[in-house]
C-alpha cells in the first residue's frame, strides 16, 4: 500500500516482545476509505482499524 501510495506516512514503535504501528492513512477523497480498511483488515497483523 506504500508502493500504490495509499498510505504515505507510518510510525513504528518498539515495545514489548513484538514490534507495534500506529499507521495514520490519507486518502484522496475520490477514494472509498470504507475499501481503504477493508484491505487493510486483511493484512496479518492488523489489530484495530
């Protein structure tokens, strides 16, 4: 998604036994952002959208 340029920003905090992110996403408002977390809930990892 960094790649296609829909998400353009991310941080990660180190914490714990397992890396964390905060991912803030900016979309066009062209864009459907309900598609934007729908994608990204299928990514492994993913906690909260």
């Amino acid at each position: 998604m960094v790649d296609s340029g829909t998400i353009t920003k991310f941080t990660i905090e180190e914490g714990g036994n397992q890396p964390e992110a905060l991912v803030l996403v900016s979309a066009d408002s062209s864009i459907d952002t309900s598609k934007v977390s729908l994608k990204l809930t299928k990514l492994n990892g993913i906690k909260n959208i």
